[in-house]
C-alpha cells in the first residue's frame, strides 16, 4: 500500500491508500501526475507504507514546488524525514 498525497491547490489537498502508484491518475476528474516518490520515510513512532506525492498535470514543477511547501506545514506526510 502506499500514502498517497493529492494537493489539489496551494491551500487544499486529499489523502488516500493505494495500492499502485501509478505515473498518471484520474481523481475526481482531473488528471495528476506523480511528482514525488513513492519513498519509503525513515522510522518513526510508527511504522509508514511507501509516500507518493501528486499534483494536477497542467501545473509546472514550480508551481508544484511552492504548492508543496505551502502544504507541508499542514501534511505530516511532507515533513518526514526520508
């Protein structure tokens, strides 16, 4: 299974449990592209499955970039150690 992360906007974003990470997915009729891992976070006070991080496809890796730090403060799954 892996941690999936959806940032939908540079405020808004979706978790869900998959079982492929695939390069390209449809999620509530737009397209996301894969733009981080899946990679496997350091240990914890738990354990964690694999995290993949995606973003629309129509935004550029810049956009990706500031949407991803204005998130990370929010999503635990951003401020793992990996």
């Amino acid at each position: 299974m892996y941690h999936v992360i959806l940032l939908k906007s540079r405020t808004d974003f979706a978790r869900a449990r998959w079982e492929a990470a695939e390069d390209v997915v449809d999620h509530e009729g737009v397209a996301y592209s894969l733009r981080a891992g899946p990679r496997q976070p350091l240990p914890t006070d738990h354990a964690w499955d694999e995290v993949a991080v995606y973003a629309p496809d129509e935004i550029s890796e810049e956009e990706f970039q500031d949407w991803y730090a204005s998130l990370r403060p929010q999503v635990e799954e951003l401020r793992l150690k990996y």
